[in-house]
C-alpha cells in the first residue's frame, strides 16, 4: 500500500548534493477556490482539480490520488514504482488557503535521477522519464506556505504510453 504521509519538516539530508537536477515547466489548470468549505469539500476539489490537471486523450490516472493535511514546513512523503516504457508526471496541488508547495521527486534505488518543482507555486508538476527497468520513486511534497493552521494538498499520477 502507498499512502502520503507527513514525516514532518524537511530534513538536511534530503537536499544531498548526490541528485542530477533536470528542468521540466508544466502548466496545469486553474486552482480551486473554496474558503469555509468543509474537509470532505475541500478534499472532493482537490480530486476534481488533479483530474483535470492531466490531458485525458494520452494521460491516465496511474494510482488513485493521495491528499493530506499539512501545516507550514510539514513535509508528505510517498513512493512509486514506474513500469519501464512509460512516462509519467506527478502533478501537485493544494487548497485555497495554500499559496505555495514545492515537490521533489528521486530515485531510492542509487540517486540516478532527480527532478523538483519549487516554484513559488501551489501547482508544481515533475515529469517522470521513462527507464528500461523498474526502480522505486521517493516522492516528497513540501508545505511551503499555508494561511490556516492547516492546508489540504495532494498529488496524482499520470502515465503515458510511449510508442
């Protein structure tokens, strides 16, 4: 099972100078505006945003969507295990109460890849390339910025079949 959770704030060894840094800039569509929904609400929004956030005619949804709440400087953390022969994106969002979020992605296996969005951005999106062999992702999602106690962000995963 894969679930992300906060492991709290980002730690130093995190941000080793072992990752190759590759640049990646995608848009993705408007974010949901919705002060003094409830829970359920904002996380039904953040669902139907990282929907609509992939091109539906060649992106489909890779596993279901994991969101969380988190406080400024709390991090989520989760893995993925890509086939070999496709590519993929994580696109990031969070609610309106967030202005900011940064998403990091990395090998766990040896460190041969590493890709980040840290715009200053609630809609950050890394590209996954594609590998020949199968290899575990450390997916990290940080709370940059949030106005309330608490922010709701999330993730999804699209694949993309390459011929």
């Amino acid at each position: 099972m894969y679930f992300l959770q906060i492991v709290g704030n980002r730690c130093a060894d995190m941000k080793s100078g072992r990752f190759w840094w590759l640049a990646v800039a995608f848009m993705v569509t408007a974010f949901l505006a919705a002060s003094g929904a409830s829970a359920q609400d904002v996380r039904g929004m953040l669902r139907e945003q990282l929907t609509a956030a992939a091109d539906p005619s060649y992106q489909k949804l890779a596993r279901d969507f994991e969101i969380v709440d988190a406080a400024t400087g709390e991090t989520g953390f989760t893995t993925f295990v890509p086939e070999p022969g496709r590519m993929y994106f994580v696109y990031g969002l969070c609610d309106a109460n967030c202005t900011n979020i940064d998403l990091e992605l990395s090998d766990s296996n040896d460190g041969w890849w590493t890709e980040h969005d840290r715009r200053s951005d609630a809609r950050p999106v890394v590209a996954i390339p594609s590998s020949d062999k199968s290899r575990e992702i450390g997916i990290i999602l940080d709370m940059v910025a949030c106005e309330t106690e608490t922010c709701a962000m999330g993730i999804g995963i699209y694949s993309v079949e390459l011929k």
